[in-house]
C-alpha cells in the first residue's frame, strides 16, 4: 500500500512571505502571500509544500478545511515522520 501522510496546518494568508514554520510543540504554521480569494491562497498552500517536500503537486491535497484557516492536507508517498523531518530540517536552514 502507498504511503501517505495526514497533517494538520494553521494558514495566514496576505503575509509578507511565503513560509512553513513549525513550532516547538509541532504545530504547523503557513504564511501565505495569497489572499484567500477564489482558492488562490490553497493553491500557493499546495505549491509551498510540494516545493519544500519536492514532490508533485499533484501528491498533495486539501482534505478539509479549503475556506478555512485550520486545514487538514494529506500527502502522498510520504510518511507522517518523514513530512515532520523534511519541515524540521528546512526550517533550521
């Protein structure tokens, strides 16, 4: 069976930059420069992270949360330790 992971993130759209952060009890914080306007902010949502993880965009969607700022987004051929390691080494850098 494939690989897939289940995360959970916090979106701020209109930011001054694009950005994943995460904090120090694991929460996943996304700084949009999009506006939450006609799913733009989802597009760059999805794009942020397929460059980060640097995998297809078409391995990564919205689940729940696509008009909101709490998101749950699934990815695939990923595990959930592996996407949690990508985004801890990329922020340190």
């Amino acid at each position: 069976m494939a690989k897939s992971a289940v995360i959970d993130i916090t979106v701020s759209p209109k930011s001054s930059r694009s950005k994943i952060s995460m904090g120090s009890d694991s929460s996943i914080r996304v700084y949009l420069n999009s506006p939450p306007v006609d799913g733009k902010a989802n597009a760059e949502c999805i794009e942020l992270f397929s460059k980060k993880l640097k995998t297809a965009k078409s391995n990564i969607s919205i689940k729940s949360g696509e008009r909101g700022r709490n998101k749950r987004i699934m990815i695939h051929g990923f595990t959930l330790d592996e996407v949690m390691n990508f985004l801890k080494e990329a922020g340190e850098k």
